[in-house]
C-alpha cells in the first residue's frame, strides 16, 4: 500500500516505515486516536438528539485532546476535517 503524502505525492510503504520509526510512539499513538475521533465525528452528523450531541462533544475533546499532542510535537501534525478522514 502505497501511502500520500500531503503534497499528493506518493510514499512507498518502506519510506513510511522508515519515518515512522524516527516519531515517538505517543505521537503515533495521538495521530491513531485524532483520525479516529474524527471518523467518530463524521459519524454522528448531523446531530439528531441529545445522546448525540454529547457523544459528539466528548468526541470533538478527544480529538482536541490528541491535537494538542501532535502539535506539541509538529503543529503541522495536527488532524483538521480537510487534512484526514
């Protein structure tokens, strides 16, 4: 599987091995659980009753939760709507 970059370029799978042996695990670890959330997200719009709308909210602290990880580490990291799916 042949991963992109976020230029649109494409990336062998052994060059995104082999970057992402060089980023810690709980960065890694973050990215995992901000595309996640994000899908979790995606998943409940729109927002059609009140156990949605807090399954939405605890989503989206989630994801604010993981995105502050991955910018700590590179602000270009963080997982937005546009960037991940």
């Amino acid at each position: 599987m042949i991963a992109l970059a976020p230029t649109g370029v494409p990336v062998p799978d052994v060059v995104a091995a082999l970057i992402g042996t060089s980023i810690p695990l709980h960065v890694l670890q973050a990215e995992i659980d901000a595309v996640g959330e994000l899908r979790e997200i995606y998943r409940l719009r729109p927002l059609a009753s009140d156990e949605d709308r807090q399954d939405y909210e605890a989503a989206a602290g989630r994801l604010a939760r993981a995105n502050k990880k991955l910018a700590a580490y590179n602000p270009k990291l963080v997982v937005t709507p546009g960037s991940a799916a």
